[in-house]
C-alpha cells in the first residue's frame, strides 16, 4: 500500500473521528456520544458481515463456476487465479451481472470470503488484459481490506449523521461542566456536520482507489492495462447507464452513472482523467 495514500487515510479517519467526539459533546456529552455511536454500529455491523451478499443480491448476481456461466469461469478464472498467487489471496468467488454497461467490484469483509463480479458489458468490450488490469484492481481492494476502512469509515459517519438528526429533534444540551454546547454549536451540528462527514467519507474512498490503481499496475506489471481499461470504460459508461444505488457505487471500479455529477469533492471516485495521469507518471 502506498504510503503517502495511507498517510491520508489515517489522518481522514482521524478528522472524522474528531468530528464524532464534537458531534457528541456538542449534543450531550460524553453520553450523546455514546448514542450516535451505537446506532451507528448497529447500523453497519450486518452491513459489514452481509455486504457480499448485499451488493451481489442488488445485482441478481450469477455464480461463475465450471457448471454455472462455464464460457465466462473459462475466460476470467485464469486471470483470476494467476493474479490471487501474485498477491498471496485466496481465490474469490466469481460473479456475472447480466448489464450492458461495463463494470466490475470486488466485495467481501475479509481475503477469505472475497467476491469478484463483472458485468457482461465489460467482458464484451475488453480484451483479457484489460480484463486484468480490472481484477487487479479489485483484488486490489480485498489486498488492503477496503470493505473494512470503508465500513469503519461509514460508521463513524453515520453516528455524526444520528447525533445531527437528535440535535434536530431534541436540541442542543449544556450543562455546567460541558461547554461545548451553545447556539453555534447546535447549528454546526444541525447542517455542517453531515456535510463534513460525507465529505470525508468520499476522500476516503477516493484515495483507496488511487491505491488499487496502484496495485493493479504493481501485480500486472504495467500501468497500461488499467489505462486502457479506463479509457474504455469511461467512454461506454457515458454511451450506456447503469442503474447502481448511491449504497453499491463506491464498489465499482468505475463510478457507474452518467452525466455531469456534482462536485468532485461529493464523488466516490477520482475522475477518470487524474486516475490515468498518475498511472501513466508510474514506471
């Protein structure tokens, strides 16, 4: 993992954490704390334990093995297989979506309960090495134990959420050995708080896709099979929209909507364009 990308990670885990400790003093102390911090693990521990079968049920995933979808399990297993011995992960299981537009995410708590999935649009328009800059990629991913930085990360800002909806309901509290509280307080919380936490939440998941660009171009031995990859998938997501939820998007390789979004800063993803730039700066 590179480590001017984790750097960032572990300083935007340790913003959103300050955020929380604010989050909860501002609304009650150390017990508002507590509070938006339990609902908040409540909320993502079955996400976290189920995501794989959340996201491939989402999809109406098909397996991919030697008796299901065997034309597919014959052209992807092998990619699959040589990269997994690279990089030291057990086999994943293999998933097909039947989708037009080309895509792929890799899901699983942990290297041993991993699911790779692709969307048949992307092994139409890709050839096998750009089928294997894209499993890199999402192995990439399983490597650096994405699912569980993105989860511990989704918690932290779902409490911050929790406690701002309680500020709203119930109001600020201060008491006498609590000074945190106030008008200014209660208002940060009400309206920039979520918007901070979301905020961060996006940089983080940008910057673990900058390092599973990084390790699709470590194990393939090249930048340039993710670059072609990109370049491709770019162009025929724009031609051809998938239906994606804004709770799965951050899993694909590829942010799967059309159109002029947002902000940058409110994506999931970095865009196409400085993905490629740093992989084409790498030798």
């Amino acid at each position: 993992m590179h480590s001017g990308n984790t750097i960032k990670t572990v300083l935007l885990l340790g913003v959103l954490s300050a955020l929380l400790l604010f989050a909860g003093q501002t609304l009650g102390g150390r017990n508002g704390l507590y509070l938006g911090l339990f609902f908040a693990v409540a909320m993502n521990f079955a996400g976290y334990f189920f995501s794989d079968k959340i996201a491939l049920a989402s999809y109406s995933a098909q397996p991919v093995t030697e008796t299901e979808n065997p034309e597919v399990y014959r052209r992807v297993a092998p990619i699959v297989r040589n990269l997994t011995q690279r990089m030291g992960l057990p086999m994943p299981k293999l998933w097909v979506i039947a989708e037009d537009s080309p895509n792929a995410f890799a899901t699983g708590r942990n290297p041993s309960h991993a699911s790779v999935a692709f969307t048949t649009g992307i092994l139409q328009v890709m050839d096998d090495r750009e089928i294997e800059g894209v499993v890199a990629h999402e192995l990439g991913h399983v490597l650096h134990r994405d699912i569980l930085l993105s989860s511990v990360a989704a918690t932290l800002a779902a409490a911050i959420t929790a406690l701002a909806r309680m500020a709203f309901w119930f109001g600020p509290r201060r008491s006498d050995d609590d000074e945190g509280g106030g008008m200014w307080g209660g208002l940060f919380m009400l309206i920039l708080a979520p918007i901070a936490a979301m905020l961060i939440q996006m940089a983080i998941s940008r910057t673990r896709e900058y390092d599973a660009d990084e390790a699709s171009a470590k194990y393939t031995g090249t930048p340039y099979n993710l670059i072609s990859a990109l370049q491709k998938l770019e162009t025929y997501s724009k031609r051809i929209p998938m239906e994606a939820s804004t709770a799965t998007q951050h899993l694909f390789i590829i942010k799967p909507f059309t159109g002029n979004s947002l902000m940058r800063w409110f994506s999931t993803h970095p865009s196409t364009e400085d993905r490629i730039a740093r992989l084409q700066a790498m030798r």
